[in-house]
C-alpha cells in the first residue's frame, strides 16, 4: 500500500461537540470523510465516489491523534487502510466513478 496522506482532527474541532463529554472521540463519519479525501487525490480530477465496500472501524481515534492513510488498486477499487502509529483505525474500499450527469 501506498501512504497517501496524514491527518489530525483538533480538539476543539465542532464535530466532537457531545462526542463524548468526558472522552472525546472522533465520529466515524468524520474519520472517513477525510480519509475519502485523501483518496481523491488517486483519481481523475472530478471522478465522484460511488460507494464504499466492507469498511470497518477497528480503534477509536482521539482529537490530536495522527491518522496516516494508505492505499492500493484492487480489481473492485482502492483497498485503504487507516493507521494510528502501528493501529488500525479503519479499513476498506472505496470505488470511485464517472461523474453523475446533471438531471
């Protein structure tokens, strides 16, 4: 797999508003929005995500910590994987398509 790129939610972000008070924790959504992000950058400019197989989130990630993302071409898209140091955060594939025509 390929590194792709690092990021780091900071702790006063709004989205860990209420999540959890006591032991803030990144929400998953926003994990992989940014982590989605990071694959575009492996793609035609333009090319829109078409869906997401098999993603699993396997370690809670904290405001600060350091996502390092990764990825490779399979036949079914862009396997990725997400770490924190040496800990998997989340996995999956994600595949990316034509741009949707206007309606």
């Amino acid at each position: 797999m390929r590194a792709l790129a690092q990021f780091a939610i900071a702790a006063d972000d709004p989205c860990l508003d209420g999540h959890f008070p006591g032991r803030p924790l990144v929400p998953g959504a926003v994990l992989l929005a940014e982590t989605v992000a990071s694959l575009a950058a492996l793609v035609e400019s333009g090319t829109a995500l078409a869906g997401l197989e098999g993603v699993k989130f396997r370690r809670p990630v904290a405001p600060g910590e350091v996502v390092c993302v990764s990825a490779s071409a399979t036949p079914k898209g862009l396997a990725f994987a997400a770490h924190v140091g040496p800990a998997l955060a989340l996995s999956g594939t994600a595949r990316f398509g034509a741009p949707a025509s206007g309606r």
